[in-house]
C-alpha cells in the first residue's frame, strides 16, 4: 500500500463530495486563541463549512497569526465578521440552517443521537468559557461530544473538528 499522490486525493475527495449531502456552518464565539481558529479553519475546509462567521472576540480568519495555523485554508470558505453571536445566529437562521450550540451542558444532548436537519450550523464559544448562556437559549439545541475519560473537556478546534465529522458521517451513503 502506498500513499495517493495529487491526483488520486483529488478523485478521492470528489467521491466523498458526491456521497455527501447537507450543509454545514459555524459560528465560532469569542475563540480569542488565533491557533485555535486557525485549526478550526483547516478543519472546516475538509469538512466542507458552507459558511463561518467570527463573532465577538474572534479574530478574523485572515489574522496572520490565524493563518499560521490554517495554512491558506481560509480561502476556502465563506467567513463573515459579526459584532455578536446573536448577529451571526440570526444569519445562519436566515440562510436555513438549525442552530446547534456546541457544549457540555444541563439538558444537551450526545451528538451522534441528536436528530438533526440537513443544514446545521454549530456554535462553538471560548476556550474557558464555553457558549454564553444567552447564546445557548437562543439556539435550537445544545449537543455535546460524549467523553470516556478523566478530562473535563475538549479544546475547542478538538471538538468543532469531532462534531464536522460527525455532521458529515451522518450524511454519508
């Protein structure tokens, strides 16, 4: 077995393109570390994010310090600045997507048995923080990333990285 070269990546990823339906967003709330952002940017060009959208503390995706760690990935995607998360839900619900905020709390749901709509925009929040808890109430549901061991939580690009995956799994035929 050997490694593919450019071009049998290239038919491998269209293949995958092919058997994958939905559409997938992103609202990253106050992520303020830059190398968090940009591992979540490179993770979201893979999965195919329709559509990102940095709000409040956020650093714009092409900060250079971002782009250290996405790699030029940023040109990829559709990404919108935005003062707030509101702001940015309100948008994401306008261009059709269920809202899904992205955190272990009171009443989430594991992600992989949230019944989910075609078109999901997920809302990851602060390294420390998490999602403000007004940015939870205003989302359609509250999933999270089941865990096996003595860590309390994941970093965050580890769990936007996670739950694309699974966004994507889920669609797959």
């Amino acid at each position: 077995m050997k490694q593919l070269d450019g071009t049998g990546l290239k038919r491998l990823h269209r293949d995958w393109r092919r058997r994958t339906e939905g559409r997938v967003a992103l609202v990253l709330e106050d992520v303020q570390n830059p190398f968090n952002v940009g591992a979540i940017v490179r993770t979201a060009a893979a999965y195919r994010v329709d559509q990102v959208w940095c709000a409040g503390g956020t650093p714009p995706l092409d900060s250079p310090k971002v782009g250290r760690t996405a790699l030029g990935c940023e040109r990829y995607l559709s990404w919108t600045v935005e003062p707030d998360a509101a702001a940015a839900i309100e948008r994401a619900r306008a261009a059709g997507h269920e809202v899904v905020g992205l955190e272990l709390a009171a009443g989430a749901q594991p992600l992989h048995e949230a019944g989910l709509a075609a078109d999901v925009c997920l809302v990851l929040g602060h390294e420390d923080h998490g999602v403000r808890a007004a940015t939870l109430a205003a989302c359609d549901r509250v999933v999270y990333v089941p865990q096996l061991g003595r860590v309390g939580s994941l970093n965050v690009a580890t769990a936007a990285a996670i739950a694309c995956y699974e966004l994507r799994r889920r669609t797959w035929t």
